[in-house]
C-alpha cells in the first residue's frame, strides 16, 4: 500500500480509540468501538483450533475491521440503530473501501460483502463472535450501568448466531450463565 494512502487509513482508524460504545469496562470506564474489535479479535485467534476447516485469519481480519464504518457515525447501540442507520453506516463505510487503492480496497470490499451475506463458515464464526464479545463486556461492567431491557437482552442476545457450531453454543450458554449468576448476584 503506497504510503499517504497507509497513513489516511490508519488516521481514520483511530478514531475508534475515542469512539465508545454502549457499555462500560469492568474499571468503569466507556469501552471504545477499538477496545471491542481488538478482544474480538483476540476471541478468533484463541478459538482458532476448534475451527481447522475455516480460515481463521479470514476470521481475524473481519473482526478487526467489522466497525471501522463507526468512524464516520458513531457507536449507536443495536437496541437503538435502525434499518436507516444500518444503510447511511454501510454506504460510507463502502463508499471509503471503494477508494482504498489496489489489493486491500478490493480485499476490504470482498471481505465487507462476505460479511453481510453472513453465508460463509468465516463470517458465521465473526458474528457469532461478535455478539457474544458485547454480552462478556456487559457481564464484566458493573450492572448498574445496564438499561432496563439489557438484563432480557444479555440472556438472550447472539444465541440465534451459534446454532451451526456446537462449541461456540456451549461459549454462549457459558456466557449466559455468568449473565444470570451477575443478575441474581444483584437482586
């Protein structure tokens, strides 16, 4: 990659370090959309092996790059973003890989449309992930920093997205069961 374009990119990229999400860290402070793609990522790579048919470095690169569209909207929660914001985060975030140069825009691109056609074993295993990365967050912020309706949602969020994998099933089941043992613990 020619090297202005190599800096643009990664100056855009940055601005996930200062774009937060929804929940909190388990020291208190607003989780950044960047703090998220790099556990996820890290996620991957750690369950790399229960996945030898798949390519797992396919799988780590989406998750680094599932949220960079956020640098042109914002973090907005998945119980508050609606179909409009879906279209206007995509359209820029396409719009931006179109205009990368050579293999990598046409990598990105390849890569983004995989992703939304969530066809693929690689880009079943990031989804799945990557819901299953917000709820560990919610399990590890402190509780009172949870909205109402994200007690039903963190029990049930993402586990429509393991049904084809039987060890990522048993990773969400885990993670529902850290959810409950955080709620009762609470009331």
């Amino acid at each position: 990659m020619e090297i202005s374009a190599l800096l643009s990119a990664l100056h855009l990229a940055e601005k996930l370090k200062d774009t937060t999400r929804h929940c909190d860290t388990s020291g208190g402070r607003r989780e950044s959309v960047a703090d998220h793609s790099w556990r996820l990522a890290l996620m991957a790579y750690w369950i790399s092996d229960e996945f030898p048919q798949a390519d797992m470095n396919k799988v780590i690169k989406m998750c680094l790059i599932h949220d960079l569209g956020e640098c042109f909207t914002g973090d907005i929660p998945v119980f508050r973003k609606t179909p409009a914001d879906e279209d206007r985060e995509e359209a820029l975030l396409f719009a931006w890989a179109e205009a990368l140069p050579g293999p990598l825009g046409a990598e990105m691109r390849a890569l983004y449309a995989e992703m939304a056609a969530r066809e693929t074993l690689e880009a079943r295993i990031y989804k799945a992930l990557d819901g299953m990365e917000a709820v560990l967050q919610h399990n590890e912020s402190d509780i009172r920093s949870w909205e109402p309706h994200e007690y039903e949602l963190n029990l049930t969020y993402a586990a429509d997205r393991t049904d084809f994998s039987p060890y990522l099933t048993r990773l969400r089941q885990a993670i529902r069961e850290e959810t409950e043992a955080k709620i009762q613990k609470a009331e």
